[in-house]
C-alpha cells in the first residue's frame, strides 16, 4: 500500500486525519455487539415479568382456594357444634330417663336416677369444645351414644334419703250426729327415715351396650306414736333401727336406635333384683303380731324390663320412659303372731316418667320432670284365707341438676317430692360417677 500527499500538510493535520479515518472505520462493528446485548437484557427482563405475573395468577389461584377451605371449615364446625350438643343432652338425659347417671354419657341427661347431665350447648355463640369433650366424641363410631363407651369402666358411689310420713285416724264405732261420736278412736302418726348408700358400677360392653351392677347398705329409723281412745287416752311410742344390705341389682341397656340428628334414640333395658337384703318376713315379731325389727329388703325376687325414649331438641332434651315390674310370689309358711301365713303374691307394678331437659352452659346442666307409679294389690294368704290390700298409686315432681367436675367426674343430683298420698314426702339422691 502507498501513500501519495499532494501539497504540503503538517505533522498535527495528519494526526488528526489519521485518527477520523480510525474512528470511522470501527464505529460499526461497536454498534452491533451493544444491540446484541441490550437484546439480552431485554428478554431477561419479559423472562423475569413472566415469572412474576405466573407468580401472581398462582397466588390468585391460592388466595381462593384458602377462602373455599375457611368456608367449609365455619360449616364442618356449625355441624360439629350441633353434634356435640346433642351428643351431651342425650348422654345427661339418659341417665334420668333410662336409670342411671349421664355418661356423660349423657351426661345428663342422666333426669330421674341415671342418663348422667344433660344437653351442653349454652344460648348463644358456643365456645371450644375442651379437647376431652372432642375424644369422647371421637369414641362414638356412628351416630350419637348415650350410653357407657365400649371398653369404659365408671364407679358411681351415691347417697340417697327418703323421708316419709303418715298420720291416720281410725274410728270404729257410731256417729250420732256430726261431731258426737260413741266408739273407739284410734290415731296413728308415723315418721320414717331411710339413708341408702349405693356403690355402683357400669361397663360398657359394645358401642351400643352397657351392663351395671348396683350394691346397696341400708340404714332405717322409724318412729310410730299410736294413741288409743278406749276407757281412757294411751299414747305409745315406738322407735325402730335396722341397717344392713339391701337389695343389690343387676342391669343392662341398650341403643336401639342410633341417634341421627333430628331424629329421636331409643333405649331398651332390664333389671333383675334378688332378694338379698332382710325380708320383712324374716324380722321379729311380738305376740300381736307387730313388728319389732326393720326390713332393709324386699324379700322377693323382680324383674323389670322397659324403654326410653330421648329426643336432642338444641338445648333442651325429651325423655319419657315406661317399664314393668314383676315381683315373684313367695311361700313364706311362717307364723306371725298367731296367724300362720302362706303364700305371698306382692303386687307388680307399672312405672312411667316425662320430663326434659336443659343446658345452662357447657357444665351445668338441669332437669324437670314427673314420674308415677301403678302398684297393684298384694294377694297374702293368712290362715284360711286370702287377703288382697289396697292399689297404690305413687307420683313424684322431679328435678335434676348435673355438674362436670373434671373431665372425669360429675356431681349429680336428684329431688322427687310426693304428691299422692301413698308416695314418700321427699327422695333425694347425690351421685358422683368417676370414669376410668
């Protein structure tokens, strides 16, 4: 290559035409490499504004199904809530309605003597369930139980007093005119007392099974004042105390139905009674035939069967039970005083009771109800012949309350006050179950 000057140029003017010529020799190839890497950048950043609207439809698509899951969770509570409800009111029920304590179940419900407690959702919001409450719930494999959990051992020790009394005035003779009377009057006055302590104890055998077993220890005091108006007033008192065990009783129920929501549960049941305790056949008697010792027993053998019903109502409770109770005739060949006695057909009776009832809050819990009883005659046969006494007819007003003490233990309590004149002034019955 040659280089061909024409004229005259200085040193400085050609560096300068050296150096333009340099600079526009190599301004393209420059150009290009700087295009090729703002592309780069370029699709790095679409690259990286893809990954975040993916990002963003995913986070769209989660926040939705997060809202889903919260509204079926509100609903699978609600539905546990009305279930648990149920489930408490059932168990307290039973106790009263069926004759034994709330298991709690049942809580309860217990009612008249037993279906333990009784619906347990207060008015209002209802708060969490104790995580106790939640296992027993998920020991109930269908439905609702209101009977002893299968593989459960409770010990219930209860208390139990009676109070009765009578005034009677007999009049054998003629009555001339109203208030003047020609005769013998008799007057009768007697207050009798009874404490019972019971150790109770129930398994439950299925899911839907339950067998109990009940040991009583009997203590009586009887106080009789009898005034006789002959030739002259003789007023006599007498005071009478025994204590021994009584009859112990043998049990077992069982759910019928399962106890769907908003459907009624049925239990069955039956009872069998030896007697085990003092006959009233089998204590002292004097010369007139009047008894100078106290029976802490029948002295028959029964057999009780019946039903209960329960009908969970949020927050209250149904119940309504009927039995029959068979007492066997007995030969007691014994002579009493100077009347020899033979065969003895004790009366049998049928039993029924309605009542409801109602949660307070989740541990208390409260029961009304009214429960009577139809005793038929008692046929005796005394020397040469047969005596048949009286039907009785023995109603009660009811009230229950229950506690949950602990997750394991509930005090029950229940009051019967007579209104017949042949049932007992008052009964009352504390009852502290414990379950194993």
């Amino acid at each position: 290559m040659s280089w061909h000057f024409t004229g005259a140029m200085s040193p400085a003017r050609l560096a300068g035409s050296l150096c333009a010529t340099a600079v526009v020799i190599g301004t393209p190839a420059y150009a290009s490499e700087t295009s090729a890497q703002i592309a780069r950048i370029q699709a790095e950043i679409d690259a990286q504004a893809q990954l975040i609207s993916d990002q963003n439809r995913q986070l769209t698509e989660q926040r939705a199904l997060i809202d889903a899951q919260a509204g079926e969770i509100e609903k699978l509570k609600d539905i546990r809530d009305q279930i648990l409800a149920e489930i408490r009111g059932g168990q307290r029920a039973a106790a009263g309605a069926v004759g034994m304590p709330a298991t709690g179940q049942l809580a309860a419900v217990q009612a008249p003597q037993g279906v333990e407690g009784l619906p347990a959702r207060p008015v209002g919001e209802a708060p969490p369930a104790p995580r106790q409450e939640l296992a027993e719930v998920a020991a109930i494999p269908q439905g609702m139980g209101v009977l002893t959990p299968k593989g459960t051992f409770i010990v219930e020790p209860s208390f139990e007093f009676t109070r009765s009394s009578a005034n009677r005035l007999v009049f054998r003779g003629v009555e001339i005119v109203p208030g003047v009377q020609l005769g013998v009057i008799d007057a009768n006055d007697a207050d009798r007392d009874s404490l019972v302590g019971v150790l109770a104890a129930r398994y439950g055998v299925g899911d839907r099974l339950e067998v109990e077993a009940r040991v009583p220890y009997v203590y009586r005091h009887d106080r009789v004042t009898t005034l006789a108006q002959r030739d002259a007033s003789v007023t006599r008192t007498t005071t009478l105390e025994a204590q021994d065990i009584g009859d112990v009783e043998f049990a077992a129920r069982y759910q019928v139905s399962q106890g769907l929501p908003g459907k009624p549960i049925f239990v069955i049941n039956g009872r069998v009674k030896p007697p085990t305790g003092k006959s009233p056949y089998d204590v002292n008697y004097d010369e007139f035939g009047v008894a100078t010792g106290l029976a802490t027993g029948s002295g028959f053998w029964g057999v009780e069967l019946g039903g209960t019903m329960l009908y969970p109502t949020d927050p209250a409770v149904i119940f309504a039970s009927l039995s029959y109770l068979y007492n066997a005739p007995r030969n007691i060949n014994k002579t009493i005083g100077t009347v020899p006695v033979g065969e003895v057909d004790p009366g049998d009776s049928i039993n029924g009771s309605i009542g409801f009832g109602l949660s307070l809050n989740p541990r208390f819990s409260v029961s009304f109800g009214y429960s009577h009883s139809y005793i038929f005659e008692t046929r005796s046969e005394l020397g040469a012949t047969t005596q048949h006494s009286n039907a009785l007819q023995v109603g009660a007003m009811q009230m229950g309350m229950s506690f949950r003490l602990t997750p394991r233990m509930t005090l029950n309590g229940n009051f019967e006050f007579g209104v017949t004149s042949d049932a007992p002034d008052m009964r009352m019955v504390i009852r502290l179950p414990y379950t194993f």
